[in-house]
C-alpha cells in the first residue's frame, strides 16, 4: 500500500490545503435580538446617532439589527422608535414630527416620544372611540437621552435599565475642555473593530505606513506617530473591575530618559477609553486623562459604528494637535486620510445629503491611496465581513484582544457573574453611575537600564506599578483621586532615580 503522507498546511504553496473557509464565531460576533451577545448588548446604553442628525425629518437607523427612527420633538423631548408603525407598518422615517411625538403619514396614528398611542384619527362623532383605541395601543419605544451632542438609548427590558454611565462624572473632561462628538459607519463586523482597539501593537506598522518614502498621504496620524508612536511598544493587559474590563499598557522607551506609559481601558461589551494621541513623550506627564471615549455599536451582522467623543482643549491636548473641524459626522481628525471617508466629497455631505455622482476616477485614486497608506478602516474591513477566528494565527502582542473576547464570552454566558448586566447594574448603582476608569497616559522620568535584557524587566514592573496605583485608588473620591495617583507616579519616579 502507498504511505498515506501527512498534510504540512504550512508548507510552501500549500494553498489547496488551506481553501476552505470555516464558519464565524457566532456566539460573540451576531447581535440581532435573539442571540446571546445581542440579548447581552440590550442591557446597556448604546449612542446611536449624533444629535445634529435629528433635523425637521425622521431619521432612520439600524441599531443591532432593528430598523428605528430617531426624532425630536416640538418641546425638545427625543424619541426612538420602532421604524414600522402598528397600525399598518408603514414607516415612520416619513411621519410627521409634533410638537408632542409624532404622527404617522399613512393614517395619522400620533405617537409620544415613549412610544404611548395619542391619538388615533376616528371620523367626526367619533373621537370617544379613537380614544378608547388608543388607550389600548403602544408603538414600540426605547427610552433616549442626549449627551454631548450624541443621542443614546437603551434598549433591553425597561425594568433592567440600569444606571446611565457618566465614568468619573461627565466623562473625565476637564472643565476648560470639551467633548466634540463623532460618528464613522465602519462596514464590517462589530467585533473586529472592537478588536482593534484591544490591538496597540499595530500603531506603529499601520499608522505609520504614511511616513514611508513613496507612501506618503496626508493623515494626522504622521504627527502622532511621530517620536514615541514609532517604537514598537511593550505590552501587558489586566483584567480589572472584576472581569467587567481591561487594562492594558503600552510601554516604551522615548529616549534614556523618559518612558511612555500609555494606559487604555476597554469596557465590556463594546467601550473603550483612549488616552492622549499626540504624546510625544518630551517631558513629564502624571495621569492625563481621557482623549476618546468610543463605543462600537453593531447596525447589523456585517455594519457597525464607531462613535463616542474626541477631547477637545488646552488641558488633554497641550499640543494642539487635534482639528475640532474634521471631528463629526463621517469624519475624525486623527485618521483623516485613513478612514472610510477617504474622499473629499464624502468627508464633507451631512446628515439627511447625498453624496454626488460618484467619480470613478477619483474612486481608483481614493483606493490606491488606500492601498498606500491603509488606515484601520481598510484593514478592520478587509478581514472580510465578519472575521472568521479559527483562522487566525496569535501571537503574544494579541494578547488584548484575546483577553477582551474572553471577558464577552464569559458575560454572555454568565460564566462571570461580575459581568453579568444584574451585576452591572447594581456596580453602576452603587457608584451613583459614575465607575471610574484606568485610562491615562505617562510620561515618567525614568533612566534606561544597562542591557536589553534589564530594560524590558523595567518596563514590564514601571507599568505594573502605574496599573496598582489607580488600582488603589479606584475607592477614593473623585476629588481626591487624581492627586494621590499624580503622587504614586512622582514615587515610581523616584524609585528607579534612586
């Protein structure tokens, strides 16, 4: 008999080995009602829209696979509501807005912002028994608030609501700083770009692809990138809040005197706290805050958003690098020619515009540009529609990202109960709704060690002690907090000077 040869599917040119595609993780990736990670979802508030698209019209959205129409009302009051009224189905992206809700075109059916029936149109002599009728009848409702310029809702049970999250109170923005709000359709899986933000290894090969010779583009990503951001860092990530999120840090040597510290904080399910972008590392820095709070909120199996704020002011951004201007709707400044909305016709149409007629000149050139200098937009959609993980090959730096799916997996499946969202809502309780987070970022004048070898033992121990101070400072007041981990920060300093 001939000897039946083992399949080596990493050898060379052994693509027929590897054609098949297995199926996606169904589990974390599909949210529409129904699913675990969508019925997950469901507990939390979620921003679904920025405010300046609620205009004298309807918006239609999808939101975990729900077609919805977001308004606001004559008095102010902003509702969400089922797209497809209960009398007739007709949508209502074409109703009517009210001073009070909103009525159907069809048929005239008003509906309040909750979705209460307030009036059902009955024939003259009638009007006793439309109100009957509409006593009885309710358009399906999710309850909305604004917030810096973002409308978020909640749409789980309504006597699970918990807690709306302000984290530290008012999203950790100095007062002389301001939140400027911003919203990009990403179009592939929720989860990948979720992933990505667990991912900081890629900063400095992807986001610096634009400095190349022959790859140059115009990105504000070249600025950040510049200095600290072109060392590979080192990384560690931290399971914190008992399993509810993670802390990671990116280390690196800026020069022989200072370290970056950089410290994110990713939220189960889909938050994630951004500190300053811009560090280049020159001097001392003790616990800056917050630079971007995002959320990625599914639209649908294949479509989600990337939403949330970008800091804006003299205080998280010393620099002045950031541009108020390219930070919005379709648009973020940061990544400005390294996003979806690559195209200069397309960064600039609003809310309720249509793009014009599409140049395919200029489409091509829009791609080879991409091509060129690929931000996360292309690559987070280039791992097809939903990511297929059995096909993925780790690697120590994606240690974030596993980490983070397997915080989900154990919240969906209730396998840690302190994520559970009865947890969550008696956490978010007890803390008057303000959690604090780990975010921050460090500039610590700290000398380089003798050898590779004792450098990384360096790095690895500064970035453990930075995570235990905020740690041990997680109960304290708010006033208070700040101050006492600005101290642990000046004795690591002090530490390793000595």
């Amino acid at each position: 008999m001939n000897e039946v040869k083992p399949i080596n599917k990493n050898a060379p040119n052994s693509g027929y080995h590897r054609n098949t595609i297995p199926p996606h993780d169904p589990t974390l990736t599909e949210v529409l009602p129904g699913t675990p990670t969508g019925e997950y979802m469901r507990r939390f508030w979620h921003p679904i829209c920025m405010v300046e698209e609620l205009t004298d019209v309807p918006r239609y959205l999808v939101i975990l696979g729900e077609e919805l129409v977001a308004f606001k009302d004559g008095s102010g009051a902003v509702g969400v509501l089922h797209a497809h009224c209960i009398h007739r189905g007709a949508s209502l992206e074409y109703g009517m807005i009210q001073e009070h809700g909103i009525m159907c075109s069809y048929h005239g059916f008003k509906f309040d912002v909750d979705g209460t029936c307030l009036e059902v149109p009955m024939p003259t002599g009638e009007e006793a028994e439309g109100c009957r009728m509409a006593a009885n009848l309710c358009q399906g409702a999710y309850k909305a608030i604004e917030k810096h310029g973002l409308v978020f809702a909640y749409m789980g049970p309504p006597e699970e609501e918990p807690p709306f999250p302000e984290w530290e109170g008012d999203f950790t923005c100095h007062p002389d700083d301001k939140l400027v709000p911003f919203s990009n359709v990403q179009t592939c899986n929720w989860l990948q770009v979720q992933d990505n933000a667990a991912d900081q290894f890629h900063h400095t090969p992807l986001h610096t692809t634009a400095l190349i010779p022959g790859h140059e583009q115009g990105t504000t990503f070249g600025e950040a990138g510049a200095n600290a951001y072109l060392v590979r860092p080192d990384l560690q990530f931290f399971p914190v809040h008992g399993g509810k999120s993670m802390a990671w840090t990116s280390s690196r040597r800026v020069d022989d005197d200072y370290m970056f510290i950089r410290i994110n904080h990713q939220i189960t399910p889909n938050v994630s706290f951004h500190s300053y972008l811009f560090e280049d590392g020159k001097k001392s820095k003790h616990f800056s805050r917050v630079h971007m709070h995002r959320w990625t909120v599914p639209i649908d199996n294949t479509t989600c958003k990337m939403i949330g704020w970008r800091g804006i002011g003299p205080n998280i951004d010393p620099r002045d690098v950031g541009n108020e201007d390219l930070i919005g709707y379709e648009k973020i400044d940061f990544l400005e020619g390294q996003c979806g909305m690559r195209r200069p016709e397309r960064a600039t149409f609003g809310p309720g515009e249509l793009p014009p007629v599409p140049d395919h000149h200029r489409y091509r050139n829009a791609y080879v540009d991409a091509q060129h200098a690929p931000g996360d937009y292309e690559i987070t959609a280039s791992q097809r529609s939903i990511a297929v993980h059995a096909l993925e090959s780790p690697m120590k730096f994606d240690g974030g990202v596993y980490l983070s799916r397997k915080q989900l997996r154990d919240a969906v499946s209730g396998d840690n109960e302190d994520a559970s969202p009865e947890a969550w809502k008696k956490w978010l309780e007890e803390v008057n709704g303000k959690p604090n987070t780990y975010c921050s970022g460090n500039v610590l004048a700290i000398p380089k060690c003798a050898s590779p070898e004792e450098e990384v033992e360096r790095r690895r121990d500064v970035a453990k002690r930075c995570i235990a101070a905020i740690t041990e400072s997680d109960n304290l007041p708010k006033s208070e907090r700040a101050a006492f981990v600005k101290q642990k920060m000046v004795e690591i300093e002090q530490h390793y000077a000595n």
